[in-house]
C-alpha cells in the first residue's frame, strides 16, 4: 500500500531531511534576508556616494596628465571625470551605491549560503560556519584591495600602450564600470579556495583529483583572469592569476590533511 504524502514528509522530518516544499521555502527566506542586507547596504552607499565615488576615482587621479584634464575643458587643480549626458550622474550614483551595496552584504550573503546548505552536511562538517564566512569576507576584502593597488598600474598600460598622441579624459559610466569589473572579479576570484574546499566536503570533487589536475588548472586560471578582468594587462593577469594558484594548492593540501584525520579517526574507532 503506498505511503501518502503527509506519512513520507514525517518519515523526512525523522531523518533530518527536508521535502522539496520545505527547501524551497528554505531559499526563498535566505534570499530575501540576503536582499534586505543589500538594501541596507544600498542606502548606507547612497548616503556616503560622493565619498565612495572619490574612493574610486583615485586610481584614475593617480596617473591622469593634468594638461589631459585642461585640453578635456576641466580644471588642472582637480581630477575630474568627463559628463557628456545628463542622466550619467545619476547612472553613477545608482550603480556606485547597488555594487557597495553589495559589497557591505557579503558577510549576511556568505552567511546566508552557508546556513541554506548546512542540512546537507555530517555534523562535524557543520563547525566550518563561523570559519567560513570570516575567510569568505576576509579573502574578499583581499581581493578587492589587491585589485584596487592594481588599478593605477592597469589604466596607466591601456592609457599608454596608444602612444602619446591622445588626450585621456574618461566619462563616469564606462570607467566605474571597469573599476568595479576589476574590484568584482578579484573578490570572487579570492573565493576560489573556499569553492574548492567545499566541494571537498560535499564529495563532490576528490583531492586525488584536484592534485592529478594541476596542470590544466594552470592553464585554466590563466585562460578564466584573461577573460574576467577588463583591462587584459599582464601585471593584472599575474596578480590574480598567482594568488589563484595559490589556492588551488591550499585546497590540496586542505584535502590531504582531511584524509589523514579521518584515516586517524577510523583506525582508533577499530
């Protein structure tokens, strides 16, 4: 005789799993706190937006010619961005405030994917919570503040590599778009190891694989920054590449000593 629906959801409760119903619910109530953190987040950049701009325009002060600034009708004293339409402004204080937005919600984010995925885990995995959101925030920041050193030296080979016959004076739009590609890709480029890690934990990758991949991720890497960052300069290249790597091998090496744990584990318990 088959078990009606309330009969098998009991029997999910009782093993700890949830229905399809409960998991949908689950994710729904993580992406709305999550989009609430954004907003928040949202209107804290949007009070502070004149500052935050500063903060992203200083890369481009740093290496713009200020006989540049004065053939563009600007003023030489200030580094300034070039408004050829009246609703840029606008534009630029709306997509300045939703990436900060964005940023400031990283940690009730990572938070958020963690707690949705915890029922999936063995209890003794459960303990990387705490550990995971503050490496998720911490590589992030690390990220973004590698990208942003990165930055004068990016727009300094794509202002050059023309010759010096142009005049460089960038509009609003075009150039915050390229800052934030640059300050994104880097800080989820800096999740790499975390990704790995956890894939290790679900079973879904094994280290014997990742340690008989290295060669192709090398290549990988390389192929993925080339396509993901904007200015397409070798110094940027290298300097998410490398950390990159880097990683890779930590999650290797994350996998190893997890397997030893368990051998130790399993020959005391025997």
């Amino acid at each position: 005789m088959a078990k009606n629906n309330d009969d098998t959801s009991a029997e999910l409760a009782d093993e700890g799993r949830m229905t399809l119903i409960e998991h949908l619910t689950e994710l729904r109530t993580r992406i709305v706190r999550s989009s609430l953190a954004v907003g928040v987040g949202f209107v804290i950049c949007w009070i502070f937006g004149p500052d935050l701009l500063q903060f992203l325009v200083d890369p481009y002060c740093d290496i713009v010619d200020p006989a540049a600034i004065e053939a563009a009708g600007g003023d030489a004293a200030e580094c300034t961005l070039l408004v050829t339409e009246p609703m840029e402004q606008l534009n630029v204080r709306l997509t300045t405030a939703t990436y900060g937005g964005l940023t400031f919600a990283i940690p009730v984010i990572l938070w958020q994917v963690w707690q949705f995925v915890t029922p999936g885990l063995y209890p003794h995995e459960k303990r990387y919570a705490i550990p995971f959101v503050i490496s998720g925030v911490a590589l992030f920041s690390l990220g973004v503040s590698l990208a942003y050193w990165s930055l004068p030296r990016a727009l300094e080979f794509l202002t050059e590599i023309g010759g010096l016959d142009f005049a460089v004076a960038f509009r609003p739009e075009p150039y915050l778009n390229f800052v934030i590609k640059m300050l994104v890709a880097f800080g989820i480029g800096f999740q790499f190891p975390i990704v790995l890690i956890f894939l290790q934990l679900a079973g879904i990758i094994d280290t014997q694989t990742l340690s008989s991949g290295r060669r192709y991720a090398i290549v990988g890497i390389v192929i993925l920054v080339a396509l993901v960052t904007p200015s397409g300069d070798p110094i940027t290249l290298l300097a998410l590449s490398i950390p990159m790597y880097l990683f890779y091998e930590i999650s290797i090496l994350f996998g190893v000593v997890r397997k030893r744990r368990k051998r130790k584990q399993n020959t005391a318990k025997a």
